[in-house]
C-alpha cells in the first residue's frame, strides 16, 4: 500500500472541516488544494503486508513526478508480489557509512584483503563518494571517480581494485533494497597491460636460494617453486600435506599477515586445495620432517619467538638468500610461483589446470597474469599441425608430382 498526501492543514482550512481523505469526494478536494499550496510531498507505504511498519518520504513540491512513481512502483510491486522498490530511509545513509557496515560484515575475509579494501576506501573511494547518500549516488558520479584517479596518477590495477569493491559495496546495498539497481552498469575502466617483466630464476638459482636460507625454512623454497603455493601458503603446510601416495600435494590453511592461521584465500573454513607434487618435493618434505620435527600442531615450519614464521623475519633472510642465489634486487617469494607457472606451461601443461592449482577464484585472473605466456602454444600448435600434416599429406602429394 502506499498514498501521496500533504501533511498540511491547508485543505482542511479550505473546506472549512477534517477532510476523510478515504472518502473520493474529499481526496479530490484535498488533491485540488495540494496542487496549489507550496508545502512537501509525502509518501506514505509499507514494503510488506499491513503487518510490517509504515513508513514515510518527502518530496518538496515540485517534485510530485518522482513522488508518484515511488507511489506506482510500490502499487506495482504489490500486485506483482515483488518487492523490488528500494526503500527511502534504507538509502539516505552515507557511502561511508554503509561502506564501513559492508566491510565489518564480511565473513571470512583475510586480513590482508581487508586491509586492502580499507586502503581502496580511505585512499579511493570515500574522499568522492564517502559524503554521498546511497540514494544519491549516480553513474555519472562512478565515471567520473574513474577519471579522477586515472588523473591522480592511479595505475590501472588500482582503479580496476578500486571499481571493484564499490561495484560489490552498491550491489550489496541493491540485495538490502537500500537501491532499486547500482550505478556500476557500463563503465569504462582503463585497460590492465600483460606482465611481461617476471624475473624466471634457473633451477640453479633455486637450488642456491634454498641452500641460503635457514636450514628449517629451506624446504619453503621448493613448495613455492615446485607447487606454486603462496607464501602465507607455505609456512601452513602440515604433516598431513601428502595425499593419494605421494602425487599430490593438499593445503588447507594459510599463515596471514597477523602470524595467524586462517582459511586458503577464496576458500570457507574447511576448505582445501590439490595441486601434483613432485617427487623432488616429496623427498625435500620426508627430509626436512626427520631433520626438523613438526610443531605442536602438526605445521612443518615454526617461527623464532612464535608459533608460526614472522613476515618480517622471513623477508629479512629471503633477501640474503636472494643475494647469495644471484638473483636481481627486488626478487620476491610471489617469483617462485611466477617460476612454476612458467615451467608448468613450457611443458604444455593446461592454464586452466594451473588456474586451480594456484587457487585463483576466476580464470580470467589467471589469464590477465600469465595469458602472455601461453603463446607459447600458438607456436607448438603449428608446429604439430605441420608435422602431422608432413607425415600424412605430404608422401602422397609428392609422390602425384613425381607422375
């Protein structure tokens, strides 16, 4: 149900008694009135059945058309028995306000994605839209956020990340009916240039970047080099990690930020995930468990003053490692999962079997990284198309010019 009155005295004072707006002569009179006097619009509805509370919008006087069609989408909604109308009240809170509800309300999400989306809020978002209604934001305002970043000097990874928590934050307010739809439809974002700079180490480096580290961390190396793992990823492997006789290797839990366990990225509490093991690792795991034991809870690696292996601490003796390997300044733990994905396709090996073996929540994330690299294929599929081509084809062609 919903009705456009006037809370104003003015049609009562005019027929000179209490008009019973339920009455068609008396609205009309009242309408007739209202027309004419300079007082707001209000619309009066319940999104529900008469069981749910009433609740009220204004309008100011010359805006009547908008007043009507929240009326009309209601009616609508009513007899259709949808509730698609978003409600007013819900969609007068802040960006900021909302944005803040969004983000403390996220189950599951790890702490280095949380910190990233604050960072996305803060730094990106909530200075444009961050004094903004829910209600009030449009597409021109998301379009024109785009352009303003790319003007601050954002890269365009920065502004795809920026795009894609308010375009989850609006259409999260469009599921609680604080929005009839999101502004996020259609927008231009600037374009993510293929990584081509990934510094891929030899086996030889590998092999020496292990050997540098400390004795109970080296076995990290050859996780995230022969299995591609993370490395919050890899200082989580436990006693268990061995499946199926050896072949494969199963994590379920990663070490973040805060030197805390929690579940895999892009996964819930129990999830896991397989990706093969090579029999190089297996034997690097089996020799590191009898040399250094496992911890109280089963993780193979333990850290100096706490349970699990310092970020900081492990960065410090990574970047003596990476010297010792000679291995270029900036080389990072993420360029041995760049190694074994690199390896992995030069062998042919499907990017979308990779895709799922490095826990990627969407192929396309796989492909924006590493699509450069299955080029590759383009070659080796000419190449075998040629030869079968040769060795089928050819004779018999040769042999018809030879008559």
């Amino acid at each position: 149900m919903a009705n456009l009155i006037k809370k104003c005295e003015c049609a009562d004072t005019k027929a000179a008694r209490k008009l019973d707006l339920r009455k068609p002569e008396d609205r009309k009179a009242a309408e007739r009135v209202w027309g004419r006097c300079e007082h707001s619009w209000t619309v009066r509805y319940r999104l529900g059945g008469r069981d749910t509370p009433q609740k009220e919008q204004s309008f100011p006087h010359d805006m009547r058309r908008d007043a009507e069609k929240l009326v009309l989408d209601i009616k609508g909604d009513k007899v259709s028995h949808l509730r698609r109308v978003a409600d007013p009240k819900a969609g007068a809170i802040l960006f900021t306000d909302y944005a803040e509800t969004w983000l403390t309300g996220r189950v599951g999400l790890a702490d280095s994605s949380a910190r990233l989306y604050r960072s996305r809020l803060t730094h990106q978002l909530n200075p444009d839209l961050g004094h903004l209604k829910l209600n009030a934001i449009t597409r021109q305002h998301i379009k024109k956020l785009i352009s303003a970043l790319r003007k601050a000097g954002y890269s365009p990874n920065t502004v795809h990340g920026a795009f894609m928590v308010v375009n989850a934050i609006l259409n999260e307010a469009v599921k609680d009916k604080a929005l009839g739809e999101s502004p996020c439809v259609d927008i231009e974002l600037p374009s993510i240039g293929q990584s081509r700079d990934f510094v891929v180490p030899s086996w030889d480096q590998i092999r020496r970047l292990a050997e540098a580290m400390p004795d109970d961390w080296a076995l990290t190396i050859w996780l995230m080099a022969g299995c591609g793992l993370r490395i919050g990823e890899a200082r989580a492997v436990d006693e268990n990690c061995i499946m199926f006789g050896g072949r494969r290797l199963r994590i379920t839990q990663q070490v973040t930020q805060r030197h805390s366990l929690a579940p895999l990225k892009h996964r819930e509490e129990g999830d896991y995930r397989d990706m093969p093991l090579p029999p190089f690792v297996k034997v690097a795991i089996t020799a590191h468990i009898a040399a250094h034991g496992v911890s109280g809870d089963g993780l193979l690696f333990r850290g100096r003053k706490s349970p699990y292996i310092n970020s900081s601490t492990y960065q410090r003796a990574f970047k003596v490692a990476v010297e010792a390997a000679g291995l270029p300044e900036g080389f990072t733990p993420h360029g041995l999962r760049h190694a074994f994905v690199s390896l992995q396709l030069a062998q042919g090996v499907p990017i979308t079997d990779l895709s799922r073996w490095l826990g990627h929540a969407d192929i396309k994330i796989t492909y924006r990284i590493y699509g450069h690299m299955v080029e590759e294929a383009w070659d080796r599929a000419t190449e075998a198309m040629e030869a079968s081509y040769r060795a089928s084809i050819s004779p018999h062609v040769e042999s018809a010019a030879a008559c």
